[in-house]
C-alpha cells in the first residue's frame, strides 16, 4: 500500500450496529499517492462467548 496508517486500539463494540471502529493516522505516504490524513476503519464484534455463536 501507499499509505501507511497508525492505529489506535479498536473502540468498544457498538451494540447498535454491531461493529467497532478505530482511527488511523497518515505515517508515512509513498511517491505522490492521495492519502487521507486520518481514517476510520470498522469491523463486526466478535461475540464474547463463542459457544452461543455455534449452534443455538
């Protein structure tokens, strides 16, 4: 990739939509790639208890 973020730890679980998130922040970019200077990046929760996951 062109642009290298630092990222800070993954936020609580949003038990709303079901997703966390976390901000990068621009590092370093490479040649003359358009890189944004902060990110917002999400990803589903892992449930807590993955015996409930399985097969209920």
């Amino acid at each position: 990739a062109d642009c290298k973020y630092k990222f800070e730890s993954w936020g609580a679980c949003d038990g709303g939509t079901g997703t966390k998130a976390r901000q990068g922040t621009l590092k370093k970019a490479r040649y003359n790639a358009q890189c944004q200077e902060t990110i917002r990046v999400t990803k589903p929760c892992t449930p807590k208890t993955k015996a409930k996951a399985k097969g209920q």
